[in-house]
C-alpha cells in the first residue's frame, strides 16, 4: 500500500493529465465520401455565412451542395458548373472537403480537382471547431457513401446528406494550443494530417500586422509579428509606398498576412513549387491595381542553386476565385543572392516565389547563339545569291524544278532573316511584337519543311516517272505556300500560342534569352509537336528513302565512282530533303552535346 500523500500526488497527476488531454481540440475537418449522381450535368451550390451553428454536406442526382455557418469572415452563395472543370463524364465522384478554422479556409477536393470555396485568412477572434457528427439523414439512391471523417468510416450507405455541429473557441487560444500542444499541424501534407514537425518551425496560424495610413503617410516597412524560433533575418519584410495611401479611396488601412507551409497554396504547379512563405496584402473592400510605385516583398530563404530559376508570382482571386493560379502578372523579380528575393508587384493580393524544381536550362547557349547567328546571316546572303542566280537561269532554261528550288531558297531565306532579328525583337517590342513574329517564324519553318517535302516528290517523280508529265509549277506553289499557313491561322486563332520564349542558360538562369517563337505553356508544347514534330518525321523520314532509292539507281554511273562527285551529291540532296534536321531526334546521351552544335552548324548554315 503507497500512503496517503503520494496516493493523492498520483490521483492528482492523472487528473492534470486528463483535463490537459481533453483541451486538445480535433480542430480541423477532413471529410471525404463519394457522391452517386447521374450522368447529366452536375453543380456546385455553395451557401456559407459566418458563425458556428455547422456545416451539411448534402448531395442528390445532380447537385452537391456545401451548405452552413462555421466561418469567421467568409460569405459565399454560388451555384457552380462542375463542367468547368470536366466534372460531368461519370457517375460516381470521390471528394473530399477541408476546413482548416485558423485559416478560416474551406477547399473542396472533387476528383483530383481543388476548389477553395473560402481564401485562407488571419486569424480571427472566434474559431468554429471540433466539428462533431451529427444525426444520420435519410436513405437514397443518389447520395453520398463511404463517409468518413479523416480514415474513420461513419457508413457505407448511400445518405443524402452528413452534417457536423461545430463549437466556437477563442482563436489565439486554439492556435496557442495548436502550436506548443503534442500534435501540431503539418501544413505541408495535402491532406492536412497531424504529425510532428519535421525541420522547419512550423507555425499554423497566419500572423497579420495592420497599417494605418494617416494623411502624412509617407511609406511604412512591414514585419510579421515576432515568432518563437523564427528569427528576424529570415522573416519576410513588405514596404509600403505612399501610392498605396493615394489610390485606396475608402479606406486608410492595409492588412498584411503571413502564412508559412500551407498546402493550399502549393496546387497549379507540377515542375515547381513555391516557398513555404505566402504573403497576402489587402485593403478592406478595395481593388488594388496598377500602382504607380510598387510594393516591395523580401522573401528570406534556403539557398536556391543558381541552376534553378525563381520568379516572383501573384494569385489573383477575382480571375481564378476557385482554384489556384500562380502568375508572374505585375510582378518584377529581382535577385539579392541565393537566400534573398524581393518582389516588386503592382497590385494587392497573395504574393510568393515560384522556384523551378528541377532545372532544364540549355547548356553553351552563348556558343549556340554565336553559331546560329552567324549561319543565318551567311545564309540569308547565300540564299539571296541563289534566288538572283535561279532567276536569271529561268529566262534561258524550262527545268521543271526551277520553280521548286526557288520556293525552297526563299523560303529558306525568310526563315534564316527572321531567326537572326528574333532575338533583338524580343527585347524591343516584347509581347505584342512576338506575337507576329512568333506565327511568322513558325510559317517559314513549316513552309521551308514542306518545299524540302516537294524536293523529295519531284526526285521520286523524275527518277521513276520519267515518262509521266510532271505537275504543273503552280501547283507546287499552292502546296508550298498555302499548306503551311493552315495550321498556322488555325493555331492564331485558338490563341495563348505564340509570344515570347525565355530560353534558359545553365551557367546564369537569371538571364534568360529572350526570342519570339511558341510560348512554354502546355498548349504550345502540344502544337509544337502536332505541328513541327510530325511534318519533321515525316520528311526526315521520307528524305532518308528517297536518299537510297536514288543512291540505288545512279550508283553504277561512271561519274558516281569520283568520291568527291558521290559526297557532294549525296550532301546536296540531303540538304534538299530536309534529311540534315533529323539530327533533332539525336539529342540525347552521351552525345548530346555533340549533335547538338552539330545540328546547329548544318540547319544554321543550310541555306
């Protein structure tokens, strides 16, 4: 038997233990199911307003509906086309939905697709928490089933609707508790599941500072407030100018929220990802644009290796209100070193940094540039040496592929010009400029393509339809004129396709090559290989059979014999079926270097 004093220190231990343990609120919800419904079109109808009554999560053959209060500042009624989204094909649609109440943040998970239905926000005086389940609702054959609550089943029956009774707690309490408690929130999981902090501090509420911008307002340095182990020099700083106080008409205060490791803000981008630091400026129902100073965020970082490339990047919430979009839009980076990134944006809303994952800059790119720059000029003076000569040969000979060689000269020769000023008219027309110029240069390349295709046709024809009348010249000038500028207007006119192109050095990815070509976004990658990929295999292709055929038949000439007669044919012939850019689909390996300026030396110089 223990006596009585240490009985009772025991008894009294175990109590503390447990009022400490049932303090631990389950502060976020993560309620996932799947939602029945039927092939049709199918909505969203999203009914939120603040307070802490709860929340239902209702659905039927056509709808999904997110309808309560348990937000401290976000209202939202909408009714939702999930066919934006490509939500509309199957019967059946896993979701889940997320509410983080520090955050005052909302997303809706709907087949892989995230939807944030309330924009993560600073912290508030009330926190609606510890959402518990309520009573079942009726049975259905449209509904939702396999609920469950974080891995948690409720039932595996189809219902109509879940709903959850929440409990209002003091914000601060609840984001003290869930800073030093045993279990803190790792916000870096896209689920937002507990776990221990792993590395860097974690802090689960956004820290805020208010700005009163008085009538003498003459610019204001912002920090976010002093964080346990986090130091002074690696917080993000956010300048003020005066142009903020003259183009806010309604009100003179400005917020500044700082998050750290939140998921949300992690989606849109598979080749790179943000810092975990997010900075998001507002001025309470005001649309902030085009500020004629701007205002300055230093971002302080891990070192970022000099082969990756950072951009500073803006969401805009009134263009994308539902998913995450990061865009380089009225933001200017500027590198202050490997730890250190200040943006200059000209506009409100949420700001960060966007460093490319993993690197894919050009290597030698400065030698590359040289060797092109001098091919297409020697080429451009070749090719109009050539055209006079073909011009002047045309009154004195009928050969029925003088038409052909001209097309290709040509052709060739606008192609090589427009490469060689590609370069200096990025950087002094910029966007509008590269939007010509890009479908112009794409012409060209399709249109020299397509003329080394008629080159291919018209051997085969004299060489094995040598008592067939050859095609009419205009035909050929249809085809190698009209043939490339279809995909070309059709390319135009879909739109967001050319522009300007920043082509990345390995030795500096902070000073990219400007040129005016297809723009680096999925749709242009698409086009580029549906476009010149394609018509490139099929000529190289054919270009390489039509060498052997030709070679077979004129082998046993006494002429073909001399070496140097057989090299420069076969040279020839080849630079006339296109056969020299197959080296494009060689660039890989160990050699890539090597077919790479390869390449460059014989297409450069081609004309």
């Amino acid at each position: 038997m223990l006596p009585m004093e240490p009985r009772l220190s025991v008894v009294f231990i175990f109590i503390i233990h447990l009022s400490t343990g049932s303090s631990e609120n389950d502060r976020d919800l993560n309620f996932c199911g799947t939602w029945r419904h039927n092939n049709g079109s199918l909505s969203l109808i999203v009914n939120l307003s603040t307070g802490c009554k709860g929340i239902s999560i209702s659905a039927n053959g056509s709808a999904l509906s997110i309808d309560g209060q348990i937000t401290a500042q976000c209202r939202r009624s909408d009714v939702i086309p999930l066919e934006l989204f490509g939500l509309d094909s199957e019967k059946e649609s896993d979701f889940c939905l997320y509410w983080e109440p520090l955050l005052d943040q909302l997303k809706l998970q709907v087949r892989g697709k995230n939807l944030t239905l309330c924009w993560p926000d600073r912290v508030q005086g009330s926190c609606c928490t510890d959402l518990s389940h309520g009573p079942n609702s009726a049975e259905a054959p449209y509904g939702i089933f396999n609920g469950k609550v974080k891995n948690d089943v409720i039932t595996h029956k189809i219902l109509t609707a879940y709903k959850f009774i929440g409990t209002s707690i003091n914000c601060k309490v609840l984001c003290d508790q869930a800073s030093h408690g045993p279990t803190q929130v790792n916000m870096c999981n896209d689920t937002m599941t507990r776990s221990q902090p792993v590395g860097n501090v974690e802090y689960p509420c956004a820290r805020s500072s208010e700005v009163d911008m008085k009538e003498d307002f003459r610019g204001y340095n912002v920090t976010p407030p002093a964080t346990k182990g986090v130091s002074a020099e690696s917080s993000t700083t956010v300048y003020i100018p005066p142009a903020l106080k003259q183009a806010a008409k309604k009100t003179s205060k400005v917020v500044c929220t700082f998050f750290k490791n939140n998921s949300l803000f992690q989606e849109g981008h598979k080749e790179a990802r943000i810092l975990h630091d997010v900075v998001g400026i507002t001025v309470e129902n005001e649309v902030i644009a085009d500020l004629s100073e701007p205002i300055k965020i230093g971002f302080h970082h891990d070192v970022i290796p000099k082969t990756h490339s950072r951009k500073c990047v803006s969401w805009d919430t009134r263009k994308d209100p539902l998913q995450v979009n990061w865009l380089v839009d009225g933001c200017e980076t500027q590198k202050k070193g490997e730890e250190h990134t200040e943006c200059l944006c000209n506009h409100l809303t949420y700001f960060t940094v966007l460093v490319q994952l993993e690197p894919r800059p050009v290597r030698h790119l400065l030698a590359l540039t040289a060797i092109t720059s001098l091919g297409c000029a020697v080429s451009v003076i070749s090719c109009v040496v050539l055209i006079i000569y073909i011009c002047r040969k045309s009154r004195r000979s009928k050969e029925q592929s003088t038409p052909i060689h001209l097309g290709l000269a040509v052709s060739l020769g606008f192609l090589n010009l427009l490469f060689f000023f590609t370069g200096v008219l990025a950087n002094v027309g910029g966007e509008s400029v590269c939007l010509w110029l890009g479908a112009g240069l794409h012409y060209t390349l399709l249109s020299s393509f397509t003329w080394m295709g008629i080159e291919v046709f018209h051997t085969f024809w004299l060489v094995y339809m040598v008592f067939s009348p050859s095609l009419k010249p205009y035909v050929w000038i249809l085809v190698g004129i009209g043939f490339p500028a279809v995909p070309v207007i059709i390319l135009a006119a879909v739109g967001d396709i050319y522009g300007l192109r920043e082509v990345v050095p390995s030795d500096d990815v902070s000073n990219p090559y400007l040129m005016c070509w297809m723009k680096n976004t999925h749709k242009a990658l698409l086009a580029h290989y549906f476009t010149n990929m394609t018509v490139l295999f099929i000529l190289v292709s054919s270009g390489i059979v039509m060498l052997l055929l030709v070679y077979r038949k004129i082998r046993t000439r006494d002429e073909w014999r001399q070496n140097r007669v057989a090299f420069l044919s076969i040279w020839g012939l080849s630079c006339l079926f296109g056969t020299t850019w197959g080296l494009t689909f060689l660039d890989f390996g160990p050699l890539a270097d090597f077919i790479l300026f390869l390449s460059c030396i014989l297409n450069s110089f081609q004309g």
